[in-house]
C-alpha cells in the first residue's frame, strides 16, 4: 500500500491505546514484497558450534537417495533433520535493524519502511545422530575382492566405489565413513574401496602367520620387508601388507626397519569365525579344542574374543555355540531389538551387550537402552531382558 505518514502511524497507535513514550521512536512500516511467498525459503537452525564452521567457509551437504530420511552432515558429524512447526509466522526481512542496532545508530529516522521478503511456518531442526554406516560395508560386500588372480576382476563387470561414490551413497561425514572404512579393513584397489573376500582374506592371513610360525619371530616384531620378500611370489605387496596392517598394528624401530605387532584376540576371531562359517551350530567343548588347534604357536584361542561374533547357548545339552554377527544384524534400534529377540527369547545383559553396544547414542548407556526396548524379569537368580512388545 502507500507509505505511511507519521501521523497515521500516531493515530494507530492511540486507537492500539499505545503510549507512545513508552515505544522506540523508530516504527517499522511493513509491506509484503509483490513476489513475497511461503516456500520461497528454508531455515535452519544451527547450534553455534555449526554456525562457526559455516562462517569460517566450511561447507554442510545434505545426504540421502530418494527413499531414505535425508540427514545433514558437516566435515565429521551427521545430524537428522527435522521440521519444527511455530505458531508464530517467521519473517524475512532484509537489512533489518533490531531495537539494540536502533538505540546505538542515534541518526535513525523515526519510520522506517521495510518490505518482507518471504515467511515461514516452519525451521529445519538439527539433531545429532549416528552415521548411517551399515550401508558402506553392504556396498563393498556386492563384489568383495578374491585376490588378482580371479576372473570376477578381470571382467570388469562389479561395482566399484570410490571415495567420492561413497560419499555421495551413504549418510554420514566425510570423517565417519573414512573411519569407518578402516573400521571393517576395506582397502583401496586401483582408486576404488573393497573389502576382501572373506575365503582370500584368510589365505593371506595363513601364508603370513606360517611365515611368522617358520621364522619363529616373536608376535610383537614381524618384519615387513621380509614379508614382502617371502610372500611376494605368492600374492600382491600391497595385499601382504594390507593384511599386516589389518591384524597388526605398524611401527618403526630406531633403525629405520617398518615392524608389525600382531593383534591376537583379532587372528584368533578371524580363525573362530571361518570354523563357524560353515557349521549351524557346533558342540562349545569340541569347538574350543578345534580353535585353539588351528590358532597360531603361541596364542590361547578365548571365547571372550568373540563378543559380537559368536554366541554360546548355554540352555543345550551340550552346550553349543553359533555365528551371530552384530554387523549382520538391523541398524534402526526397534528392528534391533525385534531380531534379537527373535533369535532368542531372554537375554542376560551380558549376552546381549555385545549386540546394541553400537547404537548408544553419546553418552547414553547400554542399561538405558535397555529399559527403553526391553523388559527385565529375575530367572534362577540372574537378571533377564526380553521384548517389551509382541515379536512381529
């Protein structure tokens, strides 16, 4: 409409019966911009730690295909997005002053017309949590790596991911999925990530712990450069050294020599895991003599080195233990709790630790989750968790 004069605005105020000494002396005349509109523009809220990143140049992506809830990640977090409705319609209006601004700019004339350039009833919300990295490993695992020699690779049909791919496919920071791929021993081949098939990976892990066997060296110093020498007829450098790096952890001596401190309880899950892969269930005390048998001189094969991996079913007669992988399991906690709870009907607390541990939030606690999704009751002495509704 017209601009309005000081007197109109003086003689609103007396019908609003406003005095107008207790009121700035600057007045905002609002008019709504011709193309002003709803959905013009989105706003989101940061909490300040965010909004620094932002100012300081850094960039946040929003990720997510079609059918998932889209997430919002910086550098390394990854928060959920959320529309927060107000009650009060929410302005945009540019170069606005706000009443401190007003009172420090003495010069300000005393109506000042402002257009609206757009509102809203609604503000995306930010709120923390977990990567969703169950995904990255489903990725990798459509075509895992069988070593050089395999006619899959030479076909050139698999699908292959690299960095970038990933990052444009799985719904987490940059941090997070690097990370994470460490996490589950993916390497990069030829610029793209792969993780090795499980049959190859055990190969590898054979030849080096013979060699080691053979050498007779000590488990906390193996040689990478003899490694190489000795094992580089057999398979590729740089797979002896990925599995090195997989189940070891590198340092340098003072001479310069690259060295490996081999990581027992992980060996020895790896060899429980390829005697479980092919049995539905194996009799506990059979299993353990097999284990420590087929484990390298000088390690003890410890069934609390399978936490996540296997579960022993102490209700048989024998007691027996099978392959439950906590990676195998649902991401969405419900759906989490709805298969393990379909896998077995009461769980200790100690049983069940090893398969939720990874969806506590920060700061939240394994006993919180249970109270949430579970219900306790007292069995022969020992406390017992089971579903809090009907198992679908």
């Amino acid at each position: 409409g017209a601009m309005r004069s000081r007197a109109e605005v003086d003689a609103t105020l007396q019908t609003a019966k406003l005095n107008p000494a207790e009121l700035l002396p600057a007045v905002h005349c609002l008019s709504f911009a011709p193309q002003a509109g709803p959905g013009e523009c989105c706003l989101l809220q940061l909490e300040p730690g965010l909004c620094a990143e932002l100012e300081a140049g850094s960039s946040l992506v929003i990720r997510g295909e079609k059918d998932e809830q889209a997430v919002l990640c910086s550098k390394d977090k990854t928060y959920d997005m959320k529309i927060a409705d107000t009650s009060n319609m929410l302005l945009f209006i540019p170069g606005c002053k706000t009443p401190e601004q007003l009172n420090a700019d003495e010069a300000s004339c005393d109506i000042i017309h402002s257009q609206i350039a757009g509102f809203s009833n609604n503000y995306w919300e930010l709120r923390r949590c977990r990567p969703k990295l169950k995904k990255l490993r489903k990725l990798l695992m459509e075509d895992p790596y069988e070593g050089p020699d395999s006619w899959k690779d030479q076909t050139l049909t698999f699908s292959k991911y690299t960095t970038e791919d990933l990052l444009s496919l799985i719904q987490a920071s940059e941090e997070e999925i690097l990370h994470q791929l460490q996490v589950i021993d993916a390497c990069k081949i030829e610029g793209y990530w792969r993780i090795l098939e499980f049959d190859y990976e055990m190969k590898l892990l054979n030849h080096v712990t013979q060699l080691i066997d053979s050498e007779s060296w000590s488990l906390s110093k193996v040689p990478l450069r003899t490694c190489l020498e000795e094992l580089g007829s057999l398979e590729p450098t740089e797979m002896v050294e990925h599995i090195l790096l997989s189940y070891g952890r590198k340092y340098v001596d003072d001479a310069g020599e690259v060295y490996f401190e081999m990581n027992e309880d992980k060996i020895c899950r790896a060899i429980a895991e390829m005697l479980l892969k092919n049995a539905v269930k194996f009799n506990l005390s059979e299993f353990q003599e097999v284990w420590q048998q087929s484990v390298p001189e000088g390690m003890t094969a410890r069934l609390d080195q399978l936490k996540g991996l296997a579960l022993v079913d102490k209700t048989s007669r024998p007691e027996t233990i099978f392959l439950l992988k906590v990676e195998d399991l649902p991401e969405d906690n419900q759906e989490r709790f709805n298969s393990l709870f379909s896998i077995r009907e009461k769980w200790t607390e100690v049983d069940i630790t090893p398969y939720i541990q990874d969806l506590c939030a920060e700061k939240q606690t394994v006993g919180a989750l249970l109270t949430k999704y579970a219900r306790s009751s007292m069995q022969n002495g020992v406390k017992v968790y089971n579903s809090r509704r009907p198992i679908p």
